[in-house]
C-alpha cells in the first residue's frame, strides 16, 4: 500500500511540473495561473500546497524538471561517444542543436525562465547562459585538446574556445526561437564546427570531430 501511495504521489507531482511546462511554453510564465495548472494537470488546487508548498516552489520544481531533462538528452549521448574529448564536443554539439532539445517548446520553456531569471534567484539557476555544469563539460574537453597539441597558453585557449562555443549554440537557440520556420539544423551544426576548426584544424572539421588516430598524425603542427 505504502508502495503504491509513493506511485501515486511522484505522479501526481510529476502532472502537476508538466502542467507548469506546458502553460510556460504556451502562455509564458505571467500567465501561467494556479487555475490554469490545476486544470491543465487535472488535480485539485491543494495539491500544489501538498506537493510543493505553493505555486513558486512548484515552478522552481518545474525550472529544474526542464533542466534535468536537457542534461538527461545530453548525457544519453556522450554514452554514445568516443573517448576523444573532440567526439565528445562534437556530441554535445549535435545535441545540443538536435531536434530532440531544440523545438519550439523547449526554446519557449527556457526563453521563458531566463526572463525571470532576473527576479528569481532560484531559476536563474537553471536558465544562466553561464551554465557551470554545461561549461565544464565543454571546458574539460577543450583542456585535453589544448595539453594533447601542446598548444601554448593552454588555459586562454581552452578557455576561449568554451565561451566562444556556449555562445554560438546560444545564438542558434535565439535564431531557432525567433525563425523557427526558417531555421536551418545541419547548417547551424555546420556553422559550430567551422568556428571550431578555424581553432582546432587538427581536431575538428566541418563534418564533426576528426578521429583520434588522424588528429594524433597531425598532433605535431603548432595550432
């Protein structure tokens, strides 16, 4: 019994955050009221006290659902991916730009949150373009680049080529979010990887990540 009341109550929970993600990215997050949740959710209004406190807490909940989800999508794919810190780039790349995570209610969601980012602490957490768990991710593969090519001013390097790559899938968000119709996916893929190959000619290319075995032939050209 006890069992099936936890079943019943991550459900409802979890009907209550998908309601609030479906209203944000509908209606944006002003509009998304306690009625329009509760009846989008098909629950009472005590629920939301129940589950979550209130409505705030319910749509910080809700920040943070989102969040979890794209970085589930994300990691699903770096299973997929070779040991190469380039492969692993290009992953999050296509990710990042794939269908999957980039369509119009996701782009809604987070263009949503970031507008309150600014008043709430707490979703700011999960909407910043700063993204500590994104950035690392992209920064430890840039340092493994930079110390395998022995490149001189690793640390600048690396570095400028994480804050140079997080803002060019940003960009392509904004494009998707204010062109959706007219957004091209393979070409903004494509777009990411000439910027990285004008840095790493040996790793990257306009197709994606080069493969290890051939970025290690080249290793020796000074980048």
């Amino acid at each position: 019994m006890t069992g099936k009341r936890e079943q019943n109550r991550e459900q409802n929970r979890l009907a209550l955050i998908e309601a609030v993600l479906e209203s944000v990215a509908e209606k944006g997050i002003s509009e998304t009221s306690v009625s329009e949740i509760i009846q989008r959710a098909g629950l009472s209004r005590g629920m939301i006290h129940l589950h979550f406190g209130g409505k705030d807490n319910l749509v910080h909940a809700a920040a943070r659902h989102s969040s979890e989800e794209y970085y589930d999508g994300i990691e699903a794919l770096l299973q997929t991916a070779g040991d190469s810190p380039q492969e692993r780039v290009e992953m999050i790349v296509r990710g990042d730009l794939s269908e999957r995570v980039l369509n119009r209610r996701n782009v809604s969601i987070w263009y949503a949150f970031r507008g309150e980012a600014r008043n709430r602490t707490v979703i700011a957490e999960y909407s910043d373009t700063r993204d500590g768990r994104l950035r690392n991710m992209i920064h430890n593969a840039f340092v493994r680049i930079v110390r395998e090519a022995g490149c001189e001013d690793a640390a600048g390097v690396a570095r400028d080529a994480t804050h140079g790559t997080l803002a060019m899938l940003e960009g392509m968000w904004t494009d998707f979010l204010l062109h959706p119709d007219r957004f091209d996916r393979e070409e903004a893929v494509r777009i990411v990887f000439r910027f990285l190959t004008a840095m790493f000619p040996v790793h990257f290319s306009l197709a994606g990540a080069v493969r290890p075995e051939l970025a290690e032939r080249a290793a020796e050209r000074p980048l």
